[in-house]
C-alpha cells in the first residue's frame, strides 16, 4: 500500500455500557463454556462509486495516478451477545490535481460473541472481526473499480492487531501526558 494510504485508523471502541453483564460477552449464569465468536450475518452497509471527470479521466496522461486509502473499524454492541462491526474503506485516486475516482464502501458484520471477558472484548471486535471481514471488502472494492473501466484497486492486507497495539499505546500516552503535566 503507497506510504499515502492510512489503514492504522481503527477508531472503534468498546460501546457505552459494555462494562458487565451478557452484552459484554461475559457469560450468564448457566451460560458457562468456552470462549465462541460466530458470524451471523455480513453484509454491505453502503457502496459508492464516483467518477467525476468521466470521459475525461480514461484519456491517458501518462501520469501515474497517486492512491489515498482510508481504513476505519467501528463496533456496537446489540445485546445479548451480538455485535455489529464495520469495516470502512475510502480511496482516491488521482493525476496531479485530477481526481480519477473515488470509493466509499462499508462492510459489516453482525457476530455474537460469547464466554469471552470484557478485557478480551475490545481486542476481537477491533482485531478478529474485521480480519475476518476485510477479504470481502477487498474484493468489493476491487470489484467497484473494475466496473468503472479502471484496473481493480487491490487493497494490501492490514495487520489489525499491530494496528490496535499501536491505537492502545498512543491513547496511553496521551492519557500519561496530561497527568504530568499537572504534576
């Protein structure tokens, strides 16, 4: 992916109220059993494609075109176990000043996750469940390009868990920043 692409933008977060009980994925009584995570449904959320200078961007400038990609990870919690996660994806090309397209898709996931304690929980919806998605996306957009007659936009694979390592290390330090400075 070209050093412009910016996949390390997971900004999901656990949901408000996910601090106990089964929609926090900890198990009810009599629910005990190993640790599960079951996709449900996914499905596309929304897909846009726009070619704004059509016809005038398939005309060859010789220039090649300079990619913009965008990642983002969002999760909500539904109750009783289940979970909606989303994978979005933007991506611009363009010549110099032109812009040849633009796609905006989001892919999600309805999954229900269960027996896992809330310190694990954040960790899958924001690693596991888009890795599980991100194949799908892919071939989404990859498919959105292709059929606006350009060559199809291969995403490069993301490594969610060093990306969410990374999220994790820089909210401690801006949480650490403030506490010395009132020191």
């Amino acid at each position: 992916m070209p050093d412009s692409a910016n996949p390390n933008k997971p900004n999901g977060a656990l949901p408000d109220g996910q601090s106990g009980g089964q929609s926090g994925g900890q198990a009810a009584a009599g629910d005990a059993g190993p640790p599960s995570m079951s996709v449900k449904a996914q499905y596309l959320k929304d897909l846009s494609f726009e070619n704004p200078r059509a016809p005038m961007s398939f005309q060859e400038t010789g220039q090649q075109p300079q990619f913009q990609v965008d990642v983002n990870v969002n999760a909500a919690g539904l109750g009783q176990n289940n979970f909606e996660v989303e994978l979005s994806v933007a991506a611009r090309a363009s010549r110099g000043d032109v812009v040849a397209f633009v796609v905006e898709a989001t892919y999600a996931g309805l999954f229900e996750i269960r027996n896992v304690p809330n310190e694990h929980l954040e960790a899958i919806m924001l690693v596991e469940c888009p890795r599980l998605l991100f194949p799908f996306m892919r071939q989404i957009v990859s498919d959105a390009t292709r059929n606006g007659n350009f060559p199809p936009l291969m995403l490069e694979p993301i490594d969610f868990f060093a990306i969410y390592q990374r999220n994790k290390a820089q909210q401690a330090q801006q949480q650490a920043a403030p506490a010395t400075a009132g020191a």
